[in-house]
C-alpha cells in the first residue's frame, strides 16, 4: 500500500523521463568520444601521409641536385647549377617539419642522424663543385669524389626508405582504426537516435497529460479574474486596453461601475464612452487620446465624469503601448477614481492662496509698523524732546512724573514695533544659506554694540568658532540679541562678562528627545555674569512677548529671544537656556554641521 502511494503517475513520469535523459546524455557522451576518435584517426592518416610525401620530397630534392652537379661538371652550363644554399633551406626546413611530428625519442634520433648525413652530402656537394670549377682539375680525384657522392646518397636513401616503411605500417594500423571507429559511431548514432525517439513520444504523452491539468488551471484563473475584480471594486480602480491592429476596445468590469453602469453596459468603444466625459473635459480628453494613438505615446490626464446619477468624479487615467503575445501592438491603462485626493488637492491649493493672502497682509503690516506708525511716533518724541528741553522745569514734580512714563511709553513702543518688524523678517525672509566665518561675523557684532559695551564697562570673550552654513543676517541678529539680552540683564556693580565659545557635546547629550553628536553638530555657548533667572522659567523666556517677574526694572519687550529661537529654527538647530538668579545664565546653542 506505501509503494503505491509513493509510486504517484508524476513521480512515475518524473523518474522514467529522467532515465531517459540519462541514457541520452550517456549515449551521446559516447558518440562525442567516438567522433572525436575519428577525427584523431582521420589526423593520424593525414600525418602519416604528409610524413611520407616529406621524405620522398627530402630524397627527390637531394637526387635531382646530384644529376645536376653531374650535368654541369659535364656541359658547364650554368642551367644546371642551383645555389647550395636555396637547397640547403629546403631540406631543412622539410626536416624541421618532420621532426616536429614525432613524439618518440628512437623517431627524433633518426631524423637528426638523417640531418647530419644530409648535411655531409651537401658538404661533398659543394667539395665536387670546387674541383670541377678548379683551373688544374684532377680527373681521378673527381671521379672518386662523385663515387663517394653515390655511396653517401644511397646510403640516405635507404635510410629515408626505411622511414617510409615506417610509417606505412603505421598508416595501415590508423585505417584499420579508421574504419573500427566509422563502425562504431555508426551504431551509436543509430542508438541515440531511437533513445531520442523514445523520449519524444514519452514526452509527448506527457505533454497530453499537461494540458488536462492545464485546462483546469484557466478554471482556476477564472477564480483568480474574479478576486482581481473585487479587488479594483474596493480599490476604485479599473484597466482597460485598445488593440491598435484590430480596433477592439476592452474594459474591465469595474470600469463600467465606476460611470455608475452595470459591467458591459453598452459595447465597448469609445463612442459610446466619450458621452460619460464632463462637457468641459471632453475636447481636451479626446484629443489627447488621439495624439497618442496617431504617434504611439504614452497619456497620462485627469479629467471627469458625468454619472448616470449626476455625480461628477473626477478620473487620474495612465496609459502605454505594448505587444501582446501574437506581436501586435496594444495600448493598455489604468482608470482610478480619485475624487477624494483630487478636492482634498483644491482644498489645499485654496488654502495656500489665503495664505499667500495672509502673507501679503503680514508685508502690509509690515510696511505699516516701519515706516507709517514710525513717523507719528517720531514726531510725539520729537514734541517731547522740545517739552523736555524748553519747559520741563516749569512742569510740576506730578507733571514730571507722568511726563516721564510718556516718554519711556513712547521709546518701548518704538522699540516693541522694531522687534516686531525683526520676528517678521524671521519668517518670511528667504533663507539663503552661506559659509561664514562666526569669528568675522562676530567681530562685527561687537563693533556694531560697541557704545553699550563701552557704556557698561563689559569684557567680551570670544573662543575659536566653527565655519558653517548660515543665513548671514539672522546669525548676526541672533549674537546681537543674546549679547543685548546679557548687557541689559547685568548686575549694577558688577561689570558684565560675556563668553562665547564653541565645546564638545557630551555622550548622551539629549535635547527635546533627541540625542546629539558631535558628528552632526555644533556646540556654542553664551555665557554672562548678569542677574540670572530660576531654572523653571526657562522654556517660557523664548516666547513672544514673555517677559520674567525679575524684568520689572528693566526695559525690554519680551521679543528678543523669541527671535533667536526662530532665527535657531530656521536653521534645524537648537537653542536652550540655564540660569542661577544672582549667578548669570548660559545659552546654549546647537547648529547642525
């Protein structure tokens, strides 16, 4: 019972078609071997031939030079004469090649005792030469030069003989495998043949079987459409495509709800479509559509709709070309309704036009703080400045009193409408940032408070500051409000110290929840010697307006460090305070690098 379910037909077939592979893989493995034999074989013959034509060559060529000399030592016609050295190169280079096709050791030794022979045959060549072209020629040493000549070239000759028969034995031994392999691989091709065709009618039997499980997979793809339906039902989604060679129109189901229709409501085409498109949309719609049909582009618009009901939703239709499985160019889409993100969009834009609206008024403002409320204020302190010069003795010790209280009255509201103006400038300014130097800009700083430092008899301490980017003004603003900020708040007896350095952040460093590093940030601190404050009132110092029960006695408007912590912000940094009443305080600043 276990054999059988483990025997399942796909195991079955799986096994049997890799068996089958096997032995065709092996089969032809076996039939590449066999080939390649051949092809070794066909090489030896062809070697072995090419070995022979060699030496009869080699002897031929040094036959014809010997009937020449003799020729010439006869006739002394020059005809019959070849340069020594030309021959010399030919039976060289013939011996060479001969050489460099044997492998054994006993085959190379003969070949170079056959060089050396030939070599002292050439000699005696060149030796009967010299005597017969001799003035005083010797008859009887030439004749026993040209006896010794026949000697040595038979002599070669049975030597390249014997080489010859040499190699036609081994020519007779390369046919026999010659034809042992034709044999063989003949057999084997037959055999891989029938292996083959047995696996292609197996595979073919399994091909059939396939396609019944096919068959009930395009059920399970029909299963499958139907959740991708309910799926662009839910996500307000629909797709659609247009075949560019056949003309035909194709939208999916959720298309036709989407226009409030039942699926396949009317035939799909765009005539029937284009009366759903809102009356507005419809000439820029179609005519979109038919550039992209006429040069094959890709569309992307928004446009809307007119449901049967009357509701107008608005549609973010896409589209590309592409090729089908036959090769046939198709347009396919996608149609999402987005009414909601779309009004969430005019919303917005609505919203960022009034806001514009409200900036405009804020410039306006503004304008209306610098310079309009300036000049009557300018001209109620002028007035009080001439009171003050040419009738304040004749005022009385009460008069006095109150004109004293209009005098700073006025002063703090010029100074209260510049801080405004200065928090302004904060916000709306465009911010660009620049590399600079904080020791130069500093610099500046303190020539610009130069009279109030000199008035105080303050000592400003500045440490080695970091290069980095900033908004140039607002940098300036913010060390000029926080060096204000410790010459208003000193100690009456105490000549004020101010210290401004850059230091390393601590491990841990923490801000606001979120941990610091030197890597990311620079440290800068702004110490001072003044009044101080308690520790719990350090939040509410940065807030606009916000100014301490300690500060009854001196002047401000409670802006200032709301604008350092504004102009901080602007750069995505961090600014913080600490402080001991009677000790002096420290603000902190974080800069990123």
């Amino acid at each position: 019972m276990k054999l059988k379910e483990l025997l399942t037909p796909t195991l079955v077939y799986r096994t049997a078609l890799g068996v089958s592979f096997i032995l065709v893989i092996s089969v032809a493995i076996v039939f590449h071997i066999q080939m390649k034999s051949l092809n070794q074989s066909v090489d030896l013959i062809s070697d072995s031939n090419k070995k022979q034509f060699e030496l009869e060559k080699i002897i031929t060529e040094i036959i014809q030079r010997e009937s020449g000399i003799r020729s010439y030592i006869i006739t002394k016609d020059s005809l019959f004469y070849e340069n020594n050295l030309q021959l010399k190169r030919k039976l060289f280079n013939g011996l060479s090649q001969l050489k460099s096709g044997y492998s054994s050791s006993e085959d190379i030794q003969n070949i170079e005792n056959l060089s050396k022979d030939i070599q002292k045959r050439l000699a005696l060549f060149e030796e009967v030469l010299a005597i017969s072209n001799s003035k005083r020629t010797d008859p009887a040493l030439l004749h026993a030069k040209l006896i010794e000549g026949n000697m040595q070239t038979k002599a070669i000759q049975q030597k390249i003989y014997k080489l010859i028969d040499k190699e036609v034995t081994k020519l007779k031994l390369h046919n026999i495998n010659h034809r042992y392999d034709i044999e063989t691989s003949t057999i084997t091709a037959f055999s891989l043949t029938i292996i083959t065709l047995v696996v292609l009618l197996f595979s073919l039997n399994k091909i059939n079987l396939d396609f019944v499980k096919v068959r009930k997979l395009n059920e399970e793809l029909k299963f499958v459409n139907q959740v991708s339906d309910n799926a662009e039902k839910v996500a307000g989604i629909s797709h659609w495509k247009i075949n560019i060679k056949t003309g035909k129109f194709f939208y999916s189901d959720n298309f036709f709800r989407i226009l409030g229709l039942k699926p396949h409501a009317f035939e799909q085409n765009l005539d029937n479509f284009t009366p759903f498109i809102h009356p507005d949309d419809v000439e820029d719609a179609v005519r979109q559509h038919e550039e992209s049909m006429r040069n094959h582009t890709p569309t992307s618009m928004i446009y809307r709709i007119v449901r049967q009901d009357g509701e107008i939703r608005y549609i973010n239709s896409t589209g590309d070309f592409t090729h089908n499985s036959k090769g046939e160019l198709v347009k396919i889409g996608v149609s999402n309704d987005i009414t909601e993100e779309y009004t969430n969009k005019l919303a917005l834009e609505e919203k960022n036009r009034t806001l514009i609206a409200m900036n405009a008024e804020l410039e306006s403002f503004n304008q209306i703080v610098s310079h309009d409320l300036q000049e009557p204020l300018r001209k109620i302190q002028m007035f009080i400045s001439r009171i003050e010069d040419s009738d304040f003795e004749t005022i009385s010790e009460k008069g006095r009193d109150y004109f004293s209280k209009i005098k700073n009255a006025a002063n703090r509201m010029q100074n209260l409408m510049m801080d405004l103006v200065d928090y302004s400038k904060t916000i709306k300014d465009d911010k660009v940032f620049v590399k600079t130097n904080l020791n130069k800009l500093l610099e500046d700083v303190v020539h610009e408070l130069a009279l109030n430092i000199e008035e105080k008899n303050a000592v400003i301490e500045i440490g080695n500051l970091p290069k980095l980017n900033t908004i140039p003004f607002q940098i300036h603003q913010l060390f000029v409000n926080l060096i204000s900020n410790s010459l208003k708040y000193s100690k009456e007896t105490t000549p004020p110290i101010i210290k401004i350095k850059a230091v390393k952040i601590k491990n841990g460093e923490k801000i606001n929840d979120i941990e610091l590093s030197d890597k990311k940030y620079y440290k800068i601190t702004v110490t001072d010697n003044g009044i101080g404050f308690k520790q719990e009132f350090s939040e509410k110092i940065f807030m606009l307006f916000k100014r301490l029960e300690t500060d009854i006695d001196y002047s401000g408007t409670g802006i200032g460090l709301a604008i350092c912590k504004k102009i901080i912000e602007n750069h995505n940094g961090f600014i913080k305070a600490e402080g001991k009443p009677d000790i002096g305080s420290v603000f902190i600043l974080y800069l990123p690098k």
